[in-house]
C-alpha cells in the first residue's frame, strides 16, 4: 500500500513541477513572501505621536508644537486638536499613541497646588511600557510644576494595552503563511480537478490501487508540499528558534486543515478556472484572522469561528511570545479537530465525486 | 482454476430512470475473445463498468477469475487490463514514466518499459512527452499500459477507433498475441470488420440486453443469404450481375455454365456482414 501511495506522490511531484503554473507561482511566492518579509521593519517605530487638546482653546492651538533638542523631546511628535472629539477619533484611529485633554483650569490649579485630574486617551495597540512612561511623566511633571506631590491624577481611557510592542515582519509572518498555505489549496484541488478532467484517476483506480489510498497520496502531496513551504519560510525567517517542536508541530496540523479544504474545493470544482474561484474565496476568508496581527483594531470575537484562526493565533503566539504548549494547547486542539474534521468531510465528498 | 474467465449474471444497472442494462447475463469462457457490439447508448460501457469494477450493478453479479467482483475489487483488478476509449494518460509524463508508474500500482516485478514500447512499435520515442504523440501513439501506449500485468482478462474500449491502418494493425496483432497467450478478451467496438476478424463469438446488444451471441460464423449462416454474386462483362462491354444460389440442385451446372459462357471479372460470396445482421435484428444500425 505505501508502495502505491509513494509511487502516486512521486508522480504528482513531477506533475506539480510540469506544471509550469504552479511551479512558477509556488517558486515566486515564495521567494516573494521572504522578501515582503526581510523588508519589513525589523524594528518597532520610536518616534512617539502625542496628541493634545486644551479646553477652552479650540481654534486657538492648533498644529505640531516645536519642542527642543533635549532628551525627553527625542523621537517626541506633539500635535494639537481643536477639539475633544477629534482628538478622541484620531487616537482610536490608531494616528497617535496617546491624547491628553487638558483641563481649562488645570494649569492655574497646579500653579495654586490643587489637585487636578487628566484624562489620557490610548490607542487599543498601544504598548503598556509606553503608558507607564506617559503615565509616570505627565504625573511627575505637574508635579513638580504645582511644587507638590500627589496633586495630579491620571484617567486612562480608551482600549486594552498590549503587551509588548512587535516590529511589522513578525506581524505579517502568520500572514505570509496563511497565505502560501492557502495557495497550496489550489495547487491541491487543481491536481485532483486534472486527474478527473483528464481521466487518469478512473485509469489508476482500475489498478490494485483503492480510493482511500488514492486520497492519502493526494493528502500526503498537500500535506507535505504546504508544509516544506511554510516550514522554510519560518526556518528562514529565524523564527522556528522558538520552539521548533511546538510550531513544526502547529504547521503540520494546519496543513490537514489546508488538505481537507483543498479536497472539498476538488470535489466542487469542475476545472482549473473554478478551482482558482473557490480558491480565492476560501482565502480571503481564511486570511481574515492574520489581518488582525497586522491591524489590532479591527478584531473582532466573529473570527474564531474562522477556522483559520487557532492556526494564525497559535503561530502568533509561539512564534512571537514564545507561548509554551500548555498556553497554546485550546488552540492546536481546536484546530486538530476542525482541520481532521475538514479532512473527512473533504474526503467524503471526493469520494461521492469519484461515484 | 474459474471455469469461466468473466460471467456476467444478471447484470442490471439504472441511471435515474434510465435502465441502462437491463439484466444482462453471459459467460466468456478462457482464451476467448468476445466482441460486444451495439450502438451508442446500448449498454456496452455500463456493462463493461460493471464487469471492471467502476460500477456497482443494482442487482446481479459480476463474477471474473471466480470472484465477485464487487466483493473483491481490488484482488480482481490485479489480473485484468483495462483499454479505455478515451484517451488517460499523464500527458506531461514520457511514455516510459506512464508504464513505470503504472507497474509500480500493480506491483510489477523487474518491469522493462523499453520491452513493451518496442512491442506497440513505440521504440525510439519513449523520451518524449506524451502530449507530444499522435492519436495512435497514445492509442498504441494505452494497449502497452492495460498489458503491464499480462492480464488475464482484458477489456478493450473501441482499440482502433480513429487509428490510421498501420496503427490498427499493430493493435490487432498485439490482441491476436494476448488471445494466443491464454488472455480473455471483450473487445467492444463499432467496427464489424475488426470484430469478426478478432472475435471467436460476438455478443449483440441493444438497448440494455444482449440480443444474440453466437461465434460471427453461425450469425452469418443464420441470416446471411447462401449464394455467390457474379460479376461478368457483356458483350458490349457493360458489367453485369449474375446471382447463383449455393444450395439448389443445379447450381454446379449454372457456375460451370457461367465460367464457359461468360466473361467472369469477380466472384463473391452473398453472406451478410455482421451489420447487416444486426440490423435484421434490432431494426437499427451499429452507429446510430
């Protein structure tokens, strides 16, 4: 049986790259993924955008405000707003890191040594390290302005800290890879649509060989073919140094699911054209998740019904926070069942196209 | 040993509504080559799905090499070779990795490809990629690939359909030597001529059941005519007919009265061709 299995993955390997489509599209990609990748800012931006409105000002104070050489204004960018509300849009728009609203009577309250009270708006992404220093200046400052100690409060308002700030690249990577694994799908499919358009699965299914064997070829093809891909594409990328088991282990299982959703658009399509338009389809869908690494704001509790996503999370997680097993174990369940789950159902409506 | 090789019993099969086989039943004894006649639409394919494996019959059975097929599909398929009508070949592969690949399904020991393509008269050409060959190298590939496992049942699907007469003869001569080695053979095809010079017996079949099966010999004796056509050259110069009946009693005298008195050009034998046979009993022709 293997026999036969290893004799039909040799041959779709050849096939894979007779196909010149494919293997041109498979080669590219990846040699263009690794480039969106190393020219990635490997570093997190440090230039800190601030905004501030002073109420009663409207109108009155707008603009970048000049500020000195010295080192607390280094990398330090503040505009002005003549508004509350624009400010408030602007900082969740994720323009600026924080806003301040300054209090109309604040400065001559601090100057009579009475306590004030502030309200700074973060951005959802946010890092918590720079709201702590935000934080820990405006209070010294005001402090030390009033003569004081203790006089100025500080109310933060607005989304969640993260955790820790992440250069773009490591960002995008689960993107990158969700998206070779998705174009793998239609690599997949288009074998299987070929052995069926062309009649060579009715000339091979005549021989000892079985159904099930049949569909296990194709299944080691997409497992194996997503997987060199994407495992490069992490070795490369320097990552799989953060836990080499636990994100082998992530990306083998990812590509069931990969494997199951190519037999399914296999068993829907009827040529390579249809292949190509459930295969867009089934990206876009299956990228939604990853999109959120790159755009926090646009999360949303929906995605994890996206299968994609214990996929996108996990590798999120452990290649970027070196996130142990134990953390990550929900999420590689999840996916086990619902990528085996794919896998079966795939294989069962292959199995009635076959009929 | 199966006293029969193939034996189809009862075979029925429906496409929705359509009753595509309509109980079929008949046994092809081993060595012989049958061939199944009909025109499009009749059964031929289903039957043959059936008797490969393809299909699973909605009732009756498919017993080949003594073992119910859809039992045993697998076990079967080891020992048959299959011909399809339509061209199934990995176009991109050369003809040498087709076979291998295929010796390798069925476990072929020590398979020399190189062998069977200077068989099928593909020697010299077994680098190129197939979507590079004409029709009757493809054709005469496909034979080479249904006689990887020397099968012991063979199943070939029009072999000559569309073939130039070089090509056709080579199938010809490569089914002549399977049936020579032992092999069973159903050969369907449209082509009368190639059927009665291949097939120890022919089976009829027309809209789902096998009308006749008997050997091409008894057919024409049953319904052919017994007499010769005489073409002779009159006086003038103009050709005529003569008909002379083979079992009246003086038909010694008119042949001898024939060849004294008048010029003789040719002399043919009246009996019916297979389409004409089929014809007479299913009131339609074999490519309607």
């Amino acid at each position: 049986m293997i026999r036969m299995i290893a004799a039909l993955v040799r041959k779709d390997v050849k096939l894979f790259f007779r196909n010149q489509f494919f293997a041109l599209i498979t080669l590219l990609g990846l040699a263009f993924y690794l480039l969106v990748y190393f020219m990635l800012p490997a570093t997190v931006e440090e230039r800190l955008p601030f905004a501030i409105y002073v109420e009663g000002m409207a109108g009155g104070l707008t603009g970048t405000l000049p500020l000195g050489e010295d080192e607390l204004s280094d990398g330090l960018t503040i505009v002005t707003f003549d508004s509350q509300a624009a400010l408030i849009a602007a900082v969740e728009k994720g323009d600026y890191l924080a806003g301040l609203v300054l209090p109309a009577d604040a400065l001559a309250a601090v100057r009579r040594a009475e306590p004030i009270s502030l309200s700074l708006y973060y951005a959802p992404a946010t890092p918590l390290e720079v709201r702590n220093a935000l934080n820990s200046v405006l209070t010294a400052g005001f402090n030390s302005f009033a003569g004081v100690a203790g006089v100025t409060r500080v109310t933060e308002v607005l989304g969640q800290p993260v955790d820790a700030p992440l250069p773009l690249r490591d960002r995008v990577l689960p993107t990158l890879v969700l998206t070779i694994l998705a174009v793998e799908i239609m690599g997949l499919a288009t074998l299987i649509v070929e052995e069926v358009e062309h009649r060579t699965a009715q000339a091979v299914l005549i021989t000892p060989l079985g159904t099930p064997q049949f569909f296990a070829s194709k299944a080691v093809m997409g497992i194996g073919l997503a997987f060199v891909q994407v495992f490069a594409i992490v070795a490369i990328s320097g990552k799989l140094a953060a836990d080499p088991l636990l994100i082998t282990l992530t990306l083998l299982i990812g590509c069931l699911l990969i494997t199951g959703i190519g037999f399914l658009i296999a068993a829907l399509s009827r040529d390579m054209m249809s292949v190509i338009g459930w295969g867009m389809l089934v990206l876009i869908v299956l990228a939604l998740p990853s999109f959120t690494l790159i755009f926090p704001n646009i999360g949303s509790s929906w995605m994890m019904y996206i299968p994609s996503y214990y996929l996108v999370d996990t590798l999120h997680r452990t290649i970027n926070f070196s996130a142990p097993l134990g953390d990550v174990a929900p999420n590689l369940l999840a996916l086990l069942i619902i990528g085996g789950g794919t896998l079966v159902i795939g294989s069962f409506a292959l199995r009635r196209r076959f009929a | 040993m199966a006293q029969y090789a193939v034996s189809a019993q009862d075979l029925t099969y429906r496409y929705g509504d359509l009753l595509a086989v309509d109980h079929i039943s008949f046994d092809i004894p081993e060595g012989e080559v049958l061939g199944f006649l009909g025109p499009n639409g009749a059964g031929k394919s289903t039957t043959v799905k059936m008797l490969t494996g393809q299909l699973r019959p909605a009732s009756g059975k498919a017993v080949l090499l003594g073992k119910d097929i859809a039992q045993n599909t697998n076990a079967v398929q080891a020992h048959i070779g299959v011909l399809f009508e339509t061209t199934n070949l990995y176009e991109q592969m050369n003809a040498v990795e087709n076979l291998t690949l295929f010796a390798q399904l069925f476990g072929v020991k020590n398979f020399n490809a190189l062998t069977l393509l200077e068989k099928v008269g593909l020697g010299g050409r077994e680098k190129e990629r197939v979507a590079n060959y004409s029709k009757g190298m493809k054709q005469r590939l496909m034979l080479a690939r249904a006689l990887i496992n020397s099968p012991r049942v063979l199943f070939l699907d029009e072999p000559t359909d569309g073939l130039d007469p070089v090509s056709s003869q080579t199938v010809h001569a490569l089914i002549r030597e399977a049936a020579q080695n032992g092999t069973t053979v159903l050969l369907t095809t449209h082509d009368m001529v190639e059927a009665d010079k291949l097939s120890n017996r022919v089976a009829f079949i027309n809209k789902g059941k096998i009308v006749v099966l008997d050997t091409p010999a008894a057919l024409k004796q049953a319904y052919g005519k017994r007499a010769l056509r005489v073409e002779v050259q009159a006086a003038n110069g103009a050709t005529e007919i003569r008909e002379v009946t083979l079992d009246a009693d003086d038909t010694p005298q008119k042949l001898h009265d024939l060849f004294q008195n008048e010029r003789v050009i040719t002399v043919h034998s009246e009996e019916a061709t297979l389409e004409d046979i089929f014809v007479k009993i299913t009131g339609r022709g074999l490519h309607g």
